[in-house]
C-alpha cells in the first residue's frame, strides 16, 4: 500500500500530464477541429477538479456532503460549460 505522500505525489503528476494533454489539444487547434477532443478535455477537467478536491482540498475525509456539494458543482460547471460549447457550434 502507497503512503499519503506517495498518492499526492502520483495525483500531482497525473494533473501535471493532463494539463499538458488539454493544453497541447487547445494550442494545436484539435479542439476545435474535433468533437472528440474536446469532450477528453472536458472529460480531462473534471478529472483534475476531483482529484485536486479529494487529495488537495482533503475532501476525502470530509462529511459526504461536502464532496457531494463540490463535485456536484464542478460536474453542473463543466456541464455548463460543454453545453455552451455545443451550442456555439
């Protein structure tokens, strides 16, 4: 079993490799071009935001209520977010 410090090390990597995914998807154009790509990056986004609620934020040890609120309002954001997207064509 991995220690904390070992999790935290391996969550800020993986933020750090997705960050540079959605980052070389939107200077390369691919988002635009491709639906698909857009949805990894909104896909990649939520993602990072749970990831940095749990590990970084100590969601994980919070009440549930408070990983519901967080989550749930970054999801109804990216939601949001995409919808807008779709919509601008």
């Amino acid at each position: 079993m991995s220690s904390p410090r070992q999790r935290l090390d391996a969550v800020w990597v993986a933020t750090l490799l997705a960050t540079g995914i959605t980052w070389w998807a939107g200077e390369s154009g691919l988002g635009a071009a491709a639906p698909w790509a857009a949805a990894a990056v909104f896909a990649l986004s939520l993602a990072k935001g749970v990831a940095i609620g749990l590990e970084f934020m100590e969601l994980r040890g919070a009440p549930a209520v408070w990983r519901r609120f967080v989550i749930g309002w970054l999801v109804m954001v990216i939601a949001l977010i995409a919808t807008l997207r779709l919509l601008a064509g």
